[in-house]
C-alpha cells in the first residue's frame, strides 16, 4: 500500500485503459487489487520503454486494477521501475527489472547491473 505515485487506480480492462491512457509514450505501471478498506495493494510492476497502453494491455486478467505514470524516457521508466521494485517489493516480481538490451543503465537502488 506504498504511495507509488502513479495515477489511478483504474479498472484493467480495454476500456478503461483506453480511457484513461491517452498518450503514446515511455511508462511505467503497477497492477493490483484494493483491500477491503478500499486500499491500492501492487501485487506487480512493470514498464514500456515505448508504448504503455499496449503494455497494459497485455495483462487484461492478471489483476483487477493498475495505475500508471508516463515518463520522457524509456531510461526514466526503467529507473522508476527500479524504485517501485526496492519500495514496495511487489510479490509477482521474483527478480530485479531488467534493463533494454543495447544498454549500460545501472539500478539508482542497488549494484545489480555494475
């Protein structure tokens, strides 16, 4: 129940994707569901280093609600990413976000990729 800092949360169907995300861009996104206090619980997180909305799409099903924020860059994506991953340790993340093939981008949050 971190605060992420992402918008949202929104339902995780087409509609509301294509509703709420507007914008073709670098993003990332967190995907959960809400507690009986009506509480945002990130159970993932994950980014597009080029498109969100198609992104999301992906994971219509796997939880019933996401939030997400656009980011200038598929680095500043990956960078947020990195920090939901150390903050909130989302439980269907089992292993560090990777970084984009061609890249030498290091985690702000631990050693990882030095």
């Amino acid at each position: 129940m971190a605060n992420t800092g992402l918008l949202g949360p929104y339902r995780l169907t087409f509609d509301a994707i294509d509703a709420a995300v507007t914008q073709t861009s670098p993003g990332v996104f967190a995907l959960g569901h809400a507690d009986p206090g009506g509480r945002f619980c990130v159970n993932h997180v994950g980014r597009s280093d080029a498109d969100i909305k198609i992104k999301l799409r992906d994971f219509i099903g796997s939880d019933s609600l996401f939030k997400y924020g656009y980011f200038p860059s598929s680095e500043a994506a990956f960078q947020k990413e990195c920090a939901l991953f150390h903050d909130v340790r989302p439980p269907r993340n089992l292993v560090h976000p990777g970084r984009p093939k061609g890249t030498s981008w290091e985690c702000p949050h631990c050693r990882i990729f030095a």
